[in-house]
C-alpha cells in the first residue's frame, strides 16, 4: 500500500468517532439510515453485504445521501469487491483477510481495512502493505487489553475495533492512541429501525459523535 493511500485510509478512519456498521432491509432503510447518521455527525458509513439489498443501497446512498462516505463491509472475495465498486461504495471493510483477498484489495483505488484479530495476524497484513486494519470481533479476541499490548511491538499500526462494541466500551477503545475509530451498530437499534424512528437514530448518532473530543 502505498503512502498515499494509507494516508487516505486514516482520513477515512478519522471522520469520525464511529463507523455506523449498518444491516439494512432494503435501499430505502438504507437510505434513511445514513441522513439520519449523517445528520448526527457519522458521515462514514459501512453497509454489510449481508442482505440481498445491501449493493442496492450502497448505491442509493452514494447518489442520494449528500455528506455520507459509504462502504461495503463483510467483503469476503474478490467479486464482492468488484461488486461493491461498481456500486459506489467509497472504501471497503472485511472481517479476516486471506492472501487472494490482499491481493485483490491492492488493486482497487480505495480504502481498503482487513480485518485481524491476532498480533500473527497484524504482522502479515503489515507484510502486505497494510498498517490501517480492523480488529475482528475485538471484544472476543481480547478487546481494549490485546489492541494496548500491540501497541508497543507494532506501533505504526491503527486500528477500527469492531464486535461486541457499546457506547461505553467504545470511550475505553478511543483513548487508546493506537485507535482511530471504533466500528458499532448501537446507534441504529432493533427497535428503532422496526418503528422507523429515524430521529432517535439521529439522537443516537449525535451522542456516539462525540465521543472523541
């Protein structure tokens, strides 16, 4: 990876205190999801490829959503790359990162965060070319505790922690200085979606905005 675009990987990590890591019905859901995320301060925004509407609101929200980074995230081969771009997304997210998936994501002009959850893990992306990587299911795999003990070791790595995160545990993750962003879904609850309460998740998206000062 080059400088520069490392360099434009952190940006993107910084535009905000949280990653809004979205599941979406269809593109309309998808739609209202990022104005109101927007609207409360988390212009970048992760759109899963785990509904058969995701790429379809990806592209909604690229064209619709004024303000809003969108991304793919759960990318897991080399066609859902393809897939994603083609849509619109602006950067892309995997939970784990093969060799073949490397490869592929070297090629592509945007951000790219794989993901890893072992310091064995981190080194080999780093090998690769990558020192902006998400840490996946970080309260699994040890959370805040594992993210400062790689800090020393590998201090030019960044990190998006994401899985199992909260409000409260996201303020533990962001005074660490080897975090940028945290990645979470607790600004767009079950509830709220269901009702269509797109003004809590606004509320929700505010709150979670200033968590880094």
């Amino acid at each position: 990876m080059t400088a520069d675009r490392h360099s434009r990987t952190v940006a993107l990590m910084r535009l905000g205190a949280v990653i809004p890591v979205l599941t979406v019905r269809d593109a309309e859901d998808g739609v209202k999801q990022a104005k109101a995320l927007v609207a409360g301060g988390l212009p970048a925004i992760e759109v899963t490829l785990r509904t058969p509407s995701a790429l379809a609101a990806i592209e909604a929200i690229a064209r619709r959503v004024p303000g809003a980074t969108v991304g793919a995230g759960t990318v897991v081969s080399e066609e859902q790359i393809d897939e994603a771009l083609n849509a619109g997304a602006q950067f892309l997210v995997s939970p784990g990162c093969t060799a073949k998936l490397a490869e592929a994501a070297l090629k592509v002009p945007v951000p790219y965060l794989p993901g890893v959850a072992t310091a064995s893990e981190a080194m080999a992306a780093r090998e690769r070319g990558f020192r902006a990587l998400k840490l996946f299911p970080a309260e699994a795999v040890g959370g805040a505790k594992l993210l400062s003990s790689l800090a020393a070791p590998l201090p030019d790595l960044i990190f998006c922690p994401t899985g199992g995160i909260d409000e409260a545990k996201a303020r533990t993750y962001l005074a660490l200085p080897n975090v940028a962003c945290v990645g979470g879904s607790w600004m767009t609850p079950k509830d709220a979606l269901a009702s269509g309460d797109y003004a809590r998740i606004e509320a929700l998206a505010r709150e979670a905005s200033k968590l880094r000062g």
